[in-house]
C-alpha cells in the first residue's frame, strides 16, 4: 500500500527519520534488539545500491532483497515505509490481528516484500534457487541480495547453498550477515573464511559505518557471489 504523500516523503528521507517510523509500531513481540541490528544495512542497501522502487516492485529486471532474518521485522518496515513501499498510517497497527504488518513479513500482504520470513535458515537456499532462475531465464542484470543472521549457520541448509552458489560461480547473489554472536556453534576461522573456502568473495565491516558498508555492497566481484559480514555489537551485550 502505498500514498503520494508517502512516495513523495521517500525522496526526503533520512536514516535519522527511521527511528521515528520505527516507534510508531507498539505492538508486543517487538525484538527490538533483532531489529536494530539490521537498520544500517537495511537502509544502506535501500537508499543506495538497490534498484528497485515501488513503481519497479513487479519488473521484471528489479533487483531482489531476500530477508531472511525474520525476526523482529520493525527495521525492515520502517524502511520501506520511508522508501514509499509502505503507508505510514500501517505502523501502529504492528502485529494487530487485522494488520498487514505481522512479526514476519508476508509477501501476499506487502508490495515490495520477495519471500514470507518464517523459520530461520530458509532465506539463502531461497536467494540461490532465484539467482539460478534468473540465469535460467538469461536475465543477468537483476542482482540477489539476501540479508541472515549469523545464528542461521547452525541450520546445515544454508552450508549447503554457501557450497552450491560457489560452485556455479552465481556472480549476481550478494549475501549480508548481521553477526551479532549469536551463534550457537560458531565457525572456526570466521564467517569470512567458511565462504572464501566455497569460492566466495568476501567482506567483513563494521556494520553500523555506512560508507564501510557501500563500499563493501559495492565491491566487484567477477564470475563470484559475494558476501559482506556486518559485524554489530553481541545481541547480550
């Protein structure tokens, strides 16, 4: 849903405006701290290396954003509501029965949302699986982005596709990993290095330095998918 006056504000908006959007939402279940950790890479990717708008939500050469990091989905609404994607008058409503706006985003509900975030670990198999299909299809100019926690490597799907994606050299698929140390087995070496062994190129940034996140977003990566580890501060901290 979407308002002239709400696509209009998207060309003025700031990231300083999103913590006002984001208090808007009351709702219970909040994750707060999920959230949070998500909110500079959100808006980092949304304001400057996306290309996707609402009026390109449905085109056919849009660029993809997968979340995967489900919960706590406030960050990822209060951007695409200063992005135009959202009317604002939705947030209050966060997790009402009747409200579009429920604690994992639902593509059915929401223009601009690609999966429906539900169980952790299913966002990257399903980032591979898309990037291959728009190979299929000869499309090589929509990139993949897909956004996961680090705590969702404990869930043996996502090595799997970390290994395929490498193998195929899926050069359109751009992985983010919010890596709060939550993890609970942790990877020998680091995240980093676990990808770089399948043939990944990597990055690993201060995930709240927003230029260190363009430039990693940005970084060529040719005939590789690429993945940047915005290390933010422990989710216990």
């Amino acid at each position: 849903m979407t308002t002239n006056t709400s696509t209009e504000a998207a060309g003025r908006a700031r990231f300083e405006d999103l913590q006002a959007l984001m208090a808007l939402m009351t709702g219970d279940e909040k994750h707060d701290v999920a959230a949070t950790s998500t909110l500079d890479a959100l808006w980092v990717l949304y304001d400057r290396v996306l290309r996707v708008t609402p009026e390109t939500a449905e085109a056919q050469d849009r660029d993809r954003f997968l979340l995967s990091k489900g919960h706590g989905p406030m960050a990822y609404y209060a951007v695409l509501t200063a992005k135009g994607f959202l009317d604002p008058a939705l947030l209050p409503g966060f997790g009402g029965y009747d409200s579009p706006l429920g604690y994992h985003p639902d593509r059915m509900l929401l223009p601009g949302v690609e999966i429906s975030s539900g169980s952790l670990g299913h966002g990257l198999p399903l980032a591979v699986g898309t990037a291959l299909g728009l190979r299929a299809q000869g499309l090589t100019d929509p990139a993949v982005w897909v956004l996961v926690g680090d705590a969702e490597f404990d869930e043996g799907s996502n090595h799997e596709a970390v290994a395929f994606a490498g193998a195929y050299g899926l050069d359109r698929l751009h992985t983010v990993v919010i890596d709060n140390s939550s993890a609970t087995h942790g990877w020998q070496g680091g995240i980093a290095q676990r990808f770089a062994a399948a043939g990944w190129s990597t990055a690993t940034v201060d995930g709240r330095d927003h230029e260190a996140l363009y430039r990693a977003f940005t970084a060529e990566h040719p005939g590789r998918p690429h993945v940047v580890i915005a290390r933010v501060e422990p989710k216990n901290s």
